[in-house]
C-alpha cells in the first residue's frame, strides 16, 4: 500500500509542476535604443514587423510580443562597424548592416539593445 500511495503523491507533484510552468508569464518586450550622436536608419525589430526609417540621436524604439520567442533587430549606419558599439554585441553585414543575431525574449523579460559611440 505505501508503495502505490508513493507513485500516486509522484505523479501527483509531476503533475502539479507541469502546470506551474505552464502558467508562468510568457513573451517580453525587444527595445532598440540610439545613444550615439549618429543617426540609425532602417531600423528593425522583427517582432510584429517593427520598423522606422529613421532613429535619430535620443530615439528609441520598442516590439512586444504574448508569447515566448527568439527575435532581432538590425539597422543600417554607413560606416557605422568604425563610429559605434553595441551592448549586447551583434554583427555588421554588408553595406554597414548591423544585425543583433537571435536575441531570446519570454518570460516576461525586457531585453535592450543599446547603440553608443565607440570611445575612442
């Protein structure tokens, strides 16, 4: 008898832990922000589809998403890979654009991906 009350409290917690991460809170938001003196131009963020033509000087933009995913963001400044740095660090393509690689946004969490002039 004890040994099938144990496989039942087992599964019973198994159970319960499935739907406790099931109900946790899921998706985030991707935020791409311009603190160098330069202007960001076709800057994109691929959750919904997110763009600007321009992202000048003290600009930000921002894509939210209701579920967890992995997304990017990526903009084109000439020249740029010499004038700014990215935190967190992506890759310059051709043409001087930049691309932050898959970025992972669930959870809830707030992920920012901030440009700044490289020093010097």
């Amino acid at each position: 008898m004890k040994k099938g009350k144990m496989v039942l409290n087992a599964i019973a917690g198994a159970l319960l832990a499935f739907a406790l991460a099931g109900c946790g809170p899921k998706g985030g938001t991707l935020t791409l922000v311009n603190e160098s003196s330069y202007t960001l131009t076709d800057a994109k963020i691929s959750l919904g589809n997110s763009g600007m033509e321009s992202l000048v000087p003290g600009q930000w933009m921002k894509a939210s998403v209701e579920k967890n995913v992995s997304a990017t963001a990526s903009f084109y400044l000439s020249g740029g890979d010499g004038k700014v740095t990215m935190q967190p660090a992506g890759s310059w393509g051709l043409l001087g654009r930049w691309n932050s690689g898959l970025v992972g946004v669930n959870g809830g969490n707030s992920v920012i991906i901030t440009v700044m002039n490289k020093s010097e």
